[in-house]
C-alpha cells in the first residue's frame, strides 16, 4: 500500500532522530547540572574545602568521595529539618541554615554532581581506638554497611572507609544521645539509633572506627 509506506519513510526517520539527539544530549546535560552546582558549592567549600577535603576545626568533614545518593538525602535531611534540628547541636543546626539556600531538589543534584567531580578525600587518622576489640563489634555494623565498610545502598547504608574518623564519632555520640534518629521522618536515622547505643561508651566507639580504618589501608 504505497501512501501506508509514505507514512513510515516520514515518521521513522524523524523518530530515529529524535532518539539521537537525546542521546547526544545526555553526557552535556550531566556536565552542565555539574556546572550549575560549582556555583553552589562555592558556599560550601567555606567549610568544607575546595577539593571536598573536609576542615575539623569547623567540624566539616570531608565529602569528596561520598556517595551521591547518600549526599543527596543528607542535605535534604538538613534543609528540610530532620537533621540539626537539636538545640545542642550546633555543627548540624549551622549546616542546616547553609542549606536553605538549596530550595530546590534540583539544586541539590546539581551541588552533589559537581562533588562528585573531586578526587576522593583520603581520611587520616585521629582516634586512638582499639582495632582488635573493635572487630568483633563492628560484626553487626558489617551487616548494612558490608565487610570491607564499602557501603550498601539497597540497604542505605553508606561506605565508611571514606569518612573522617573524628566525624563517625561524633555522628554515634549524635545517634546514642538522640541527637540523630529521633524524629519519625528520619528513617535510616531510626534504623541506626539504636545499632550506636549497642556501643556503650565512646572507647567502644572508637575501637570500632579504629577496625573500620584497617579496612582502608
């Protein structure tokens, strides 16, 4: 039937193309929310370095390196109220006010993108801990967060290795107080609240960090 084959020589073609050009467009689109998140990030690199590099004197870790979909919650957590929402709190609550000039999903992307063009940070050791009590304790965190700590995000767990010894401590001092964890819409903060209070002093604390930081060496 010539006018049924008239029909598909115009339309096909015309398909075809569009599905290249969305292919094309791809990769750039993914280098521009990258670009639109440097300028963002400009804020953030006050605290946390212009490399992701993390500064303790201001109780910024580093998060170059960290998972996006891990970044992506935790400044969503911050901007929306369910992290550093504790008066005693004060590295969250200032890290919350930073974040409110991220108003939108998109934004956060973009910022998150742009990290994730940084060379991952490499964590030095700070704590004096006990690797040897530690591994053992570290048998149930290995159960979300993995064997080697790489993470696991079926289980929103995120890697370990990567994140700054001090900075763990302190986040399961957060999650044993109820600093962290304890609003009904924090989810995975619920989940790990009371694994941290299995830890029954801050030496159980950083025996466990000090096994994890075996894990990267």
């Amino acid at each position: 039937m010539p006018e049924i084959e008239a029909i598909d020589t115009m339309i096909f073609p015309g398909v075809f193309l569009a599905v290249v050009g969305l292919l094309i467009v791809a990769t750039p689109a993914s280098a521009q929310n990258a670009d639109h998140g440097a300028q963002d990030y400009k804020l953030c690199a006050s605290c946390h370095g212009f490399r992701g590099e993390g500064n303790q004197l201001v109780s910024a870790p580093a998060i170059a390196g960290l998972e996006s979909w891990y970044l992506e919650r935790q400044l969503r957590n911050f901007r929306d109220g369910i992290r550093g929402h504790a008066d005693d709190d004060q590295p969250g609550k200032t890290m919350a006010q930073m974040t409110r000039g991220l108003e939108s999903d998109t934004k956060i992307a973009d910022v998150v993108a742009y990290i994730g063009t940084l060379p991952d940070a490499n964590p030095k050791r700070t704590l004096d801990g006990d690797e040897a009590r530690g591994s053992p304790a570290y048998a149930a965190c290995a159960a979300c967060h993995g064997a080697n700590a790489a993470g696991n995000e079926a289980l929103n767990a995120p890697g370990l290795i990567v994140i700054d010894d001090w900075y763990q401590l302190a986040q399961l001092k957060k999650f044993h107080g109820g600093q962290r964890g304890a609003l009904a819409a924090d989810i995975y903060g619920q989940q790990m609240a009371p694994m941290a209070k299995v830890l029954p002093d801050e030496q159980a604390m950083k025996d466990v960090i000090a096994y994890i930081r075996t894990l990267q060496e």
